[in-house]
C-alpha cells in the first residue's frame, strides 16, 4: 500500500496493542542512492540489533515471543520482496500477539530504524508528509477547465468545468458588422468562461490547503486569467505546464514531478543561505552535531536543518534525556549515558517532539560544509 494521506498516520497511531508491544520498522529502499547489496546488509543488522536488545528486554515470555515473530515476519517479507521493492522507502508494522500487520510504500528513503514499544512509531511519516508540498494543478483552454491535485508522487482529479465557448467567426457581412457584433459576443463568454474558472481556483485552493498552484494554459490567454485570480491564488502560483486540459493524467504528473523537484531544491538553496548568512554574520545560528545537540539540550532551538539521512551514534541520559556525542556522564544529573545508534534521529525526533520545525536538506548543498546539522535559535548565543 502507498503511503498517501495522514489519515494512515492517524490510524496507526489510534491501534493499541496493549498488553503486546509493536513492532515499527523503517528501512530506505533508494536503489538510486545505495546497492541492493547494502540495502539487505541494513535490514539484516537492524533485525539483529533488535533481537539483541530483546535478549536484555525486562518482558514476559508472551511479549517475547509476539516481538520476535514481529521480527521473522519482517525478515522473511525483506527476503522475498526486498529485491523487487520499487518505492524509495519502506515501512512495516506488526504486532504479531494481535495478529496486526501493515505494509507502506514511502516516497522517499527514510532513516533505517527498528523501534518496538508499546505504540507504533509514526513520527518518521509525519515528517515525510510536512516535507512534501500539496500542489494544485489548474489547466484551462477555451472550452475546458480541469483541476487536479499532484501528493505524495500521485495524481487525482479534483474538478472540471465546461464552456465551450465558440470558435473564432470570420469577417463578413456588411462591412464586417455581423462578424465584429459576434466575435464581441464570444469575447464576452471566453471572458465569463475565465472569471469562473478563476473563482472556482480560489474555492479550490482555499478548501484544500495547497501549497502551491501550477497552471497550464496557452501564452495568449495567460494574462487574462491571471487578472482575475484573487491576491491568495497569485500567492500559491508557483510555475506554468505545458499540459493542457487533455493531456494524460500520467504525463501531467511527469511534468509536474519534474517542476517540484526544482522548486524544492530551490527552496532548500534558499533555506541554507539564509542559515549560513545568518551563521557567518555571528547571528542566531549554530553549526554541527555537537553545538545542536547542546543549544536543543537548553530549548534554545526555534528550527532544524539536517542533510536528508545523515546520522551519528551518540549518547543519550535516561534520567533527563539530554543528547550528547561523547559524555559519559551527564553533566546535568550526573547519571551514565547510554549509547544510541543515531542521535541525530533522536534529536529530530526531540525537536518534533517540541513542535519545532525540521527541515531536511537534500544532498549535495552547502550545509555539508557546516556538519551537515544546524540549528536557528531563539536569542543570539554568547560568546
């Protein structure tokens, strides 16, 4: 199953599985990025790394049990369909002791991780559903206006309206009077035909909380529409298509696909400059993993920037739950650390927590000449 709305989200978070617990299981499947060879080796030491921290589990035996066929059932689905997977990331749910399983196409590659607690971890597919932007696609010609909706790598239709509004006349009768009075008239309903189309936009956009708004349209008649969209749609717009009314859904989404990976990467450039501007000026920004992880510790932290599934082991405090690269002992209660296989993960994870924003950069940018990590704090840091 493709994962394609948060109502998922909702429903994995409202299944308790209680007295068992669940088993969440986040694997990047990107065969652009990684060999297949690498991809079983992930799957393989997450499964075993999890099956060592059972072995330690303060559980029971009927907890034990449903968490290990959690596992085999996850390993035996990676050994038969692993190789063919095509989606870029996978996730599987299961609670074995409640007979509960679910698998999701994901988008992108998330961070391979293994969590089993009582409630099934969703935090990874929140994130991934505030990093894809929801985009309106409006495609008008003379007598035809269709209105899709482009998520997640899918297309549906949303709306059509239809006007046929007549062709062009040729000039004729008495000094071409005939032919003027009629082509007035058809101007008039081509107009008409463009204000609805254009009002319908704005009901449109304002009902479903898009993003952006890309439109299709011949040169000639752009100007026209353009006029008529209210302040809020001129706002959204954020690029023209070459398909029109007719074109394929498929190639729609192609070219559409192709047009937001461009705006993303330009959002993202203008994300890091202003970080790093911000940084270099002695402003409120830090850079790398350590000094992150140290101003999100003492909540100064108004938003993250990571590279896209960059990661490092660290250190965690079991009493107040701070986050450390290398101290052994928490310098706020004292207690010994515990090492985690990815802090990087915890801290996002921390931060959404806290309902601050993250924002996960695509490779190759300039962040990964500042650690790959950084953060814009709420009061510019003494010295």
């Amino acid at each position: 199953m493709k994962f394609n709305s948060s109502s998922q989200v909702e429903m994995l978070a409202k299944i308790k599985t209680h007295p068992y617990q669940a088993t969440s299981f986040y694997l990047n499947t990107d065969k652009s990025q990684q060999s297949r060879k690498a991809i079983n080796a992930a799957y393989k030491t997450l499964l075993n790394q999890a099956r060592m921290a059972l072995e330690k589990a303060d559980l029971s035996k009927e907890q034990k049990k449903s968490l290990l066929d959690d596992l085999e059932k996850i390993a035996q689905f990676c050994t038969l369909k692993l190789n063919s997977w095509k989606a870029p990331g996978l996730a599987l749910f299961s609670c074995s002791g409640q007979n509960f399983w679910q698998e999701l196409e994901l988008p992108h590659g998330p961070r391979n991780r293994i969590v089993q607690d009582f409630d099934f971890y969703t935090r990874p597919l929140a994130a991934i559903l505030e990093k894809y932007k929801k985009t309106c696609v409006f495609l008008i010609n003379r007598k035809k206006a269709v209105w899709y909706e482009v998520f997640l790598g899918e297309i549906k239709l949303l709306d059509t309206l239809e006007s046929n509004v007549p062709k062009q006349v040729k000039k004729g009768g008495f000094e071409g009077y005939e032919a003027k009075k009629i082509e007035r008239h058809i101007e008039a309903m081509l107009l008409e035909h463009f204000k609805k189309a254009a009002s319908r936009t704005f009901e449109i956009l304002k009902q479903n909380n898009f993003n952006w708004l890309l439109v299709g349209c011949d040169n000639q008649y752009y100007p026209q529409i353009e006029e008529h969209f209210h302040t809020y749609v001129r706002n959204k717009l954020a690029g023209r298509l070459k398909a029109r009314p007719d074109t394929e859904p498929s190639k729609i989404l192609k070219e559409c696909l192709e047009i937001e990976d461009k705006l993303k990467k330009k959002e993202d450039e203008e994300f890091v400059k202003n970080f790093i501007s911000e940084l270099e000026s002695g402003g409120r920004a830090v850079s790398g993993l350590a000094d992150t992880l140290r101003r999100l510790n003492s909540f100064e932290v108004q938003a993250i920037l990571v590279t896209h599934n960059f990661s490092k082991p660290g250190k965690v405090c079991p009493g107040c739950h701070r986050l450390f690269l290398n101290e052994e002992v928490c310098p706020n209660c004292k207690m010994k650390t515990e090492e985690v296989a990815d802090v990087v993960d915890e801290a996002l994870e921390l931060a959404m927590g806290r309902n601050i924003p993250v924002y996960q950069i695509t490779p190759p940018s300039r962040l990964d000449h500042y650690g790959n990590i950084g953060a814009f704090l709420k009061f510019k840091p003494k010295e």
